[in-house]
C-alpha cells in the first residue's frame, strides 16, 4: 500500500524536500508518495497560512494521510513554530498525522552542513578554500545562514569581479542543488534538528 503525503514548504526551492522525505519513510518501511503542491501557479492560491492551505487543499481533494510542514523557524522560536502547525492542523483537520519539518533558522543551516557538496555545486570541487562555515555545532545558532550560504558559494566557485556577479545571481538554482542534493545520512545528520526530524517521523509512522 502506498500512502499519499503533502508537503507545505516556505519556498519554491525547498520541494526537493519532498524526495528526501519519501525516501526516509521508505527507508523506515512506509512506501509514501510525497507531493508538494504549487500553490504560487494557481489563479487564486490561498494564503501562506497553514490553516488556509490545508483548508485550500481539502476542498478538491481527500484526505491525504500525511502531511509534513515545512517552516523555517527564523526568529522565532521552535516551539513557537511546532504551536503554530499543531494548532491550523488541530482547526482544519484534527488527528491528520503530521510532521513538522522546521530547520533553525532556515534550511541554508542544513545545506552548510556538508562543504564538500557545496564545493561541487559551486563547480569546483577539489577546491580548498576556507569556505568561512562554522563548526557543525554553531550553524544552528548562525542569525544569518543564508548570507553565510551565498558567501560560502561565492567562495568555493573561485569567482571574482563580473563573474563573482554572475554567479551571485544564480544563488536560488544553486541552493536548491543542495538541497535536492542533499547527503541524509552526512554531516546535516548531526545537526539537532534534522535528528528531530527524523525522530519526530519514526514516531507518526509508527502510529499510522
């Protein structure tokens, strides 16, 4: 039996997520299809809101019997953001399983974590240079992980003058190679919040 999921991300460049989600669930023995619906293409896409998207959702389609919600934490705090999923999914549709998917501050930290695959989506993977990334233990206290990101590219792509320009701007292209890229089982799996990540979905698939 395959069972069907939604993701909610905050960005175009997180549905690669998607896969990776998939992917952990088949892993655990849960055949899972995992879609990550467009809402930015539709003439009259709902609000931002959880409650609105899964209200949206609801209206043209059944159930699904998962849902993952993707959001960064930024400023807040996590437990503001876990408050927030629990309290739309708890209003729209109560007991729908759910796991929340919520890297500190955004998922820039998680795509810091593995240098190597940036050098490679920069272009120039032997490459040596200090990439300016902090230790594993502080990318999730960094207040500005996506500036950190965009210096650590610029960096590892060996660009300066126009060309440094050039490459600047691909910087969305780029980040979402990371994260369809991404090594599950590689540095990003040390960093605390993946590691709830995955704790929290062992625990909603076992009760599925």
């Amino acid at each position: 039996m395959i069972r069907r999921a939604i993701l909610f991300t905050d960005g175009v460049s997180d549905r690669p997520l998607a896969a990776h989600l998939e992917a952990m669930c088949v892993e655990r023995g849960v055949r899972v299809h995992v879609t990550a619906p467009e809402f930015e293409r539709l003439p009259d896409p709902p609000g931002r809101r959880i409650s609105d998207r899964l209200e949206f959702l609801l209206r043209g389609e059944q159930s699904p019997d998962l849902l993952f919600v993707h959001r960064d934490a930024e400023k807040l705090s996590v437990e503001h953001r876990l408050n927030e999923i629990d309290a739309a999914v708890q209003q729209v549709l109560a007991g729908l399983p759910t796991v929340p998917v919520i890297p500190v501050r955004m998922t820039e930290a998680w795509l810091l974590a593995d240098q190597q695959l940036i050098r490679r989506v920069a272009g120039r993977p032997n490459s040596t240079d200090d990439l300016e990334i902090p230790g594993l233990h502080r990318l999730e206290s960094l207040p500005d992980p996506k500036g950190v990101l965009q210096k650590a590219l610029a960096i590892a792509s060996g660009t300066s003058g126009c060309h440094r320009k050039q490459f600047d701007r691909r910087f969305s292209s780029h980040r979402r190679l990371l994260v369809e890229r991404l090594d599950r089982s590689g540095p990003v799996s040390h960093l605390p919040r993946w590691q709830a990540l995955e704790s929290d979905l062992g625990r909603v698939l076992g009760a599925l």
